[in-house]
C-alpha cells in the first residue's frame, strides 16, 4: 500500500515534478500509424490478439476497457522516481491526492479526473460516438467529451485518410441511421453516406461532445478528454475491416443492446446535424499573452484546447538559449515534442525511438503547488525550439474566461 509520506518524498526528490514512464495502450479493431516512435519491433507488444500499439496515454490514472484480455494495469500511468522503482500515479492521486493536485481540486473531484492520448493510426477509426453523463451512468461510467490537437511535429506524414467524418449531414433522419444499423451484418452499412468529411490541419484542433458522431482521420491527434473510455461504434465496416456489433453496444445495458431505437436515442440529434458544425466545433490556437511580449521574454504560449470547463490545454514553446518562469494556476501533466533542456529539476528531452518498457524523459507531471509558484524551464540548444504540450484537469482557473457560453 502506497503512504503519503512515499509520495511526498519523491515529489520533494523531484522538485514538485514527476517523472512518468510512457503507457502504451493497443485498439485490436485498427491499424497503427508507426509514428508514436515506439520501435518496429514491439508494434505487437501485447501479442498479434491484441492488435497493434496505436495509443499513448499521458499522466493516466483511468485504466483503459479493452475487453477481457486487458491487463490490471493497462492504460494506467507510473511514476519513476530518479532513485528506482516505480508505483502508479492512479495510487499516489488516491494516497495523497492533494498534495499532487491541490486540496481544493480533490474536495470538488476527488481526483485527476483527465485522460490525455496520442492515437495515432494509417487510417481511419469507425464512425463513433460517446455517451453523455446519462447515458454513461446507466452502465456505471462517466460521459466523454473530448478534444483534438494535431501536433506538427508527429505529423510530418498524414498517412492515408487525414479527414474526420463528423456529425451528420443536415436532413439526415433518424430513420436513416435506424436503416444503417438494421443493415450492419451485411458489410458496409453506409453511416457515412450520410455524413460529412473534413480535411484535418496540423496545427488546429476540434471539440466534440457527447453524442456526436466522429471517425477520426490518420493524423496523429492530441487528445484531451474526461477519464472515461466509453464509445459506440456506429459504423460497421472500415477500410474492408468488418467492426462487431459489440463494439456498438459495449456500453449499453444489457436490455437495451438490441433495441435501435434506445441506440439511436444515445446521439445528440441537434448536435449531429447542425449546418455551422465546422465554426462550432474547430479550434485554432490561441496566445496566452502578448506575442510580442512573449517573444521579448523568449518563449510563445497557445491555448491549443479550451472552451469546455471538463479540460484544457496548451503548446508551449521555449526558444533557443532562453530560460523561462511560467506560472499556472493548477497541476499539468507534460509531453515534450520537440527539442530538449530543463524543467525545474528535471531533464527533458524528445526520444527517436523508444522500445516498449523502456523508460523516457519526455513526460512528467507537475503538481498544484510547483505550477503556481512557476516553473523555470531551460533551453541550451543553440538551434532547437523546446516544445511542451501541457494538459489541465477540469476547472483550471486560467480556462475559465475561454469557456465556451
């Protein structure tokens, strides 16, 4: 059993950071992209059964639901203290949650509550969705919304599909997706007939919520979203791949598997077929500050996720032989993408390659107390930016006035 004093000793050893050893999670119904830098070798890590790697779950504490072959500990981040040995953050948030978090942030959570990823696949994931609070609870879950960024530098190849299908195309019926799902043994079920695709952008993002249908294309995507893994497959065929019905009603009651029009009921109708889709739901960079005061000071910060009060996220970027202080209000989980240098105690630099069980250092967590007191991050390259993708739990107070009304 993990004490509170373990865990206050190794973040007082780290500075207020942790380091975190990478989580490879794999999907049996889709086909990796190979650009996750995880060796060719260990694509097939957790056996040829399992599918390939095409997940990296960051600063995780929600174990991912991957059918009955998935291992107790799968999905779930560890935390390796400089001086050997490890224990998983999931622990530490429960033993001493506070002190990683904040006091405030447990009474009103009662913990992380995030999930952030890379997913990274050749080609497209089956048209999906995710359930709402309600409709989550019913199978003892949380609802999902989540988030998309698409880094540049994981992107220099897009792969074969770099386009999502979202939504459903204005005057789509219910009946029509009912038609879909009574056709789904007989190959392709034709969802996507009905629904729009929508070139992705390196360096942009999306929000989707609840109930929204959406097949994510073959960038590598930045995903911050609430700690759930539940979905519903609506698409029963995908690149000739055939998706089970399972794979549809995972998360539905047992009485209601069956029953198209429960399964139906589970889509935000308005959502799905709101013509303005593309301005409601894509989402640019934004700058923390001042550009030009940013650029005096060495650095630039982007709001990359934000509008929802469930997450949010930011790139950050040093420049070459800069240092700087930033200050956050709440604790952050950390993947460095490009270049290399310091935070606080903590060295950081960007694998090109990394094998499966090898530890990194390119994630770490930083706690409540470290974020605001500010930490100082080093940049020695006479060349290289260092660029860090920081996610937020819910209720980061710096998010607030970007919510979304």
């Amino acid at each position: 059993m993990l004490s509170r004093s373990q865990v206050k000793e190794v973040i007082d050893a780290g500075g207020g950071i942790l380091r975190l050893q990478p989580c490879w999670v794999p999907r049996s119904f889709l086909m990796p992209g190979k650009r996750l830098k995880l060796h060719p070798d260990d694509l097939y890590a957790f056996g040829g059964h399992r599918g390939g790697i095409d997940e990296r779950w960051f600063s995780s504490t929600t174990k991912a639901a991957n059918g009955p072959l998935t291992l107790p500990d799968e999905g779930l981040s560890y935390i390796r203290p400089n001086g050997g040995g490890k224990f998983l953050l999931k622990d530490a948030v429960e033993s001493a949650g506070d002190l990683l978090l904040g006091a405030e942030v447990m009474e009103r959570e009662g913990g992380w509550n995030l999930l952030c990823k890379f997913f990274d696949n050749m080609g497209p994931i089956p048209h999906h969705m995710h359930q709402s609070e309600a409709f989550a609870k019913l199978v003892g879950q949380r609802g999902k919304p989540e988030a998309y960024y698409f880094p540049p530098q994981y992107n220099q190849v897009q792969n074969n599909f770099p386009h999502t299908y979202m939504g459903l195309e204005p005057g789509t019926t219910k009946e029509d997706v009912k038609a879909c799902l009574e056709k789904w043994n007989k190959g392709d079920n034709g969802i996507l007939l009905h629904s729009r695709a929508y070139r992705l952008e390196p360096g942009a993002g999306w929000q989707i919520d609840p109930g929204v249908l959406h097949a994510p294309g073959s960038l590598v995507t930045y995903e911050p979203q609430v700690n759930s893994d539940v979905f519903a497959m609506f698409q029963s065929e995908v690149e000739g791949r055939i998706v089970g019905w399972d794979l549809l009603t995972k998360d539905v009651p047992a009485e209601h598997k069956n029953d198209l029009d429960f399964l139906i009921s589970m889509l935000d109708w308005e959502g799905n077929i709101n013509p303005n889709f593309a301005q409601t739901n894509k989402t640019f960079p934004r700058p923390v500050n001042s550009v030009e005061e940013m650029a005096a000071e060495g650095y630039t910060e982007k709001w990359i996720t934000y509008g929802t009060p469930y997450y949010s996220a930011k790139e950050l970027t040093v420049l070459p032989k800069r240092a700087v202080t930033i200050n956050d209000s709440a604790a952050y989980g950390v993947i460095v993408v490009q270049g290399y240098g310091t935070m606080g105690k903590q060295p950081v630099s960007t694998p090109s390659m990394i094998r499966f069980g090898q530890m990194t250092e390119d994630e770490v967590f930083v706690t409540a107390d470290v974020a605001k007191e500010g930490v100082r991050i080093e940049n020695p390259s006479a060349t290289d930016p260092l660029v860090l993708l920081k996610h937020f739990g819910p209720g980061n107070p710096d998010a607030q006035p970007l919510l979304r009304k």
